[in-house]
C-alpha cells in the first residue's frame, strides 16, 4: 500500500491542485448553476440529452407554425424565380435567337434571288409560294436596309423577311400591293415603321426595275398640304388622294400615311383602301404600296398601316445598283 505523502494516495481538491496529505484522491461535486439547474461541464446539456425549450426575451417560448410560414414564402419565391428565368430565356429566344435564325434565312433568300435575276429568271409567271420575288429597301433607315420580299405571309414567309399579301398587285401595278413584317423578333424588318414621316421614299427592286413610293401624308397634314409640307421638293407627286367634293373625301377618303387598325381591317390591303374590291375598276385605281406590321411593340392586339404611292419608275439599266438610284432620287 502506498504511504502518506506518496503521489498514489493524493485526493482531488481543485481543478488545478492536489492535496499531496491526502490517501486517496476524492472527486468533489460540480457546483449546480444558478437557479437550480445541473450543467455539465463545458456548458453541454444535463443528463437525458436534451436542452431546455428556447424562451423569449420575456421568458415565453416562441410562437409555433412559422414552418410553415417560411415553406411558403420559400415556395412563392421559388416559383418567381422560375417565371423570372421563363420569361428571360423567352426574351432572349425572341429578340437575339429568332432574329439571327432570320438572318441566316435572310442572306440565302438574297443570294437565291441574285443568282435568279443573274439568269434572267422571273421573266414571267407569278412567284411560287415563299419564293422571293423583289427587294425592298427604305432610304431613312440607311443604306444598308434591304429585305426580300417573299410570296406568302405565312409563318415560315416572315421568317425569311417581308412577305407579299397573295392576291394583292404586284409592284408598279395599279391598285396596292400590300407586303407584312414582323416588328420584334425574326428580323424585325418593320421595327422602325413608327418613325416613317410623309414623303419618305420606300422602294421596290424588281428584275428589270425599281420602283420609288412615298409615304402619304399624315391624317393632320392633309388640311393644309397644298400650302405647307406638299411644297416640299422632296414630296412632288405626293397628292392626298381625298376629293375634296366627295363626302368623306372619296374612295380614298380613309387612306392616309399612317394609320392604326384593328386586325380585322384585312381591307386596308384592298386595292382601295377601306373600300369593296370593286369600288373603281383598276384602271382607275392609285398604284399604292402598303406595309403592315403589328402594333405596339410586343403585342398583336392592333395592326400598324403605312400608306404609300408610286411617284417613279426607273428601268434597270445594266450594271446600275440601289447607290446609284438613290443619287437619282435625291436619297444619297
């Protein structure tokens, strides 16, 4: 046995000493913290495992249900998230995915009619359906804006670019040739129809010729036309079609530069404007280019019209090109 004083026979009086007289080393018990709860030591919870509810600082526990609460309000926000990133993904498709696929339809349209023209085809015969057939460009928006024109406004037609309205005439015609485009997304020829002013010049290249069309006047110009803006050099042979004498101003009483419509005004591509087919015979039928795209940007509910009329043919001589036919009409 161990003798007095030996280390085996010392008892535990501290955490950090040792009472070097003791016999035997005695474990003293764990002061209990304030207000009567047993901790052990370190601060983890008392025997059983479990910690005493959570109070309030006012000493009552918290409220029950917020689980569900914040399940849904992480359901909602997950769902906004969701749409967000549905509707982002849409935009995009729309404005960069859908127009270069349009493009590249765009530029083999264009080379197809190239290499047609370059073989004199076209000569006769109505074009086939989707078949480019004319160019279209619109000087106020550069000299780099340039569309064909295809047969057809069906889906796949104004996926290409412009499309002809069938059965309306054919450019340089009497009567009115009526041409659709999109305005957001697939090329969005027509974005900019909004900005066409009175007298602005749209021309249609055929095989063999051009044709320069300018803009009507606008509803609240054509009062004072003679005397104001129709004095304008650029707006020669630019008349207001309205008959003064006729009430509502005639057969062409509605048919001004722009003009806003419902989607079921099909007949602002009639030969006349707004009026039955057969309310004059072609002959005496103004030769008008009409383009139609929808209204306002990113909605169909309404129809954007703009009213041209034929002011000169020019015959294509060989080796001429849109530059120099812009010189000619004061475009350049």
């Amino acid at each position: 046995m161990a003798t007095r004083g030996q280390p085996g026979n010392r008892r535990y009086i501290g955490p950090d000493t040792v009472d070097p007289t003791a016999d035997t080393i005695v474990m003293r018990p764990v002061k209990a913290a304030p207000g009567g709860d047993r901790r052990r030591p370190g601060g983890g919870p008392p025997p059983g495992g479990r910690r005493p509810p959570a109070r309030s600082a006012g000493g009552s526990p918290p409220p029950a249900g917020g689980g569900k609460a914040r399940a849904a309000v992480r359901t909602v926000g997950e769902l906004l998230i969701t749409t967000g990133l549905v509707v982002l993904l849409f935009v995009v498709y729309e404005l960069y995915v859908t127009n270069w696929m349009s493009a590249e339809k765009q530029r083999a349209a264009s080379a197809q009619l190239a290499d047609d023209w370059a073989q004199q085809r076209q000569l006769h015969g109505a074009p086939m359906d989707g078949e480019a057939f004319a160019r279209l460009y619109i000087p106020s928006f550069g000299a780099d804006y340039e569309f064909t024109i295809q047969e057809g406004v069906d889906s796949a037609a104004l996926e290409v670019g412009p499309g002809h309205y069938k059965g309306t005439a054919m450019p340089g015609e009497p009567g009115n040739v009526g041409v659709a485009g999109h305005r957001v997304g697939k090329g969005a020829p027509f974005n900019d129809l909004d900005l066409l002013e009175s007298c602005d010049a749209i021309v249609v290249e055929t095989l063999d010729s051009f044709f320069v069309y300018r803009v009507l006047p606008m509803k609240d110009e054509i009062g004072g036309w003679a005397t104001g803006k129709g004095r304008d050099p650029k707006c020669a042979g630019v008349p207001t079609l309205r008959d003064p004498n006729a009430p509502g101003g005639g057969d062409y009483g509605e048919t001004y530069g722009r003009r806003i419509v419902l989607p079921s005004r099909g007949d602002a591509v009639a030969p006349v404007p707004y009026q039955p087919v057969d309310v004059r015979p072609k002959a005496d039928q103004a030769a008008l280019l009409t383009l139609t795209t929808c209204h306002p940007q990113f909605s169909d509910k309404e129809r954007m019209i703009i009213h041209s009329v034929l002011t000169n043919e020019f015959r294509k001589e060989p080796g001429a090109t849109y530059a120099d036919l812009l010189k000619k009409i004061g475009e350049a």
